[in-house]
C-alpha cells in the first residue's frame, strides 16, 4: 500500500486523475492515501500495483524474529 501511495505523491496526481490511472472510484483513492488499509483486498491492491508500474512479489515463509 505504501508503494501506491508514494506513486501517486511521486506522479502528483489528484485523487480523481489518480482514479482513473488505477481505474478504481476516488473514495477508493481518498482510503489508500489514509492507509485505510482494510478496506483493499490483495487482489486489487495487486491490479493497482501493475497499473502503476511496480513490481509485485509475494514471499511466503517463517516470521522474523522481533528484537526485543
């Protein structure tokens, strides 16, 4: 999520060219720019990702051990 909202500072873009860049609403927009994150399911936080022109990688595996 974090990706996306940098491209869209990055591009400058308003949240309505932003909409039409990701092809999603602009509430849609106006909740990934306040990290409201919950309401992104992967699969469109993925289609988002591609049209802006980012790499998507998913690792599956062990956690990392926190640091105390």
């Amino acid at each position: 999520m974090l990706p996306l909202r940098k491209y869209v500072q990055r591009e400058e873009l308003m949240q309505v060219q932003a909409a039409k860049h990701f092809k999603v609403s602009q509430p849609r927009i106006s909740d990934l720019l306040r990290g409201k994150i919950s309401r992104f399911s992967l699969d469109t936080l993925v289609n988002m990702a591609v049209e802006a022109g980012l790499e998507v990688a998913l690792r599956i595996g062990k956690p990392r051990k926190r640091a105390a």
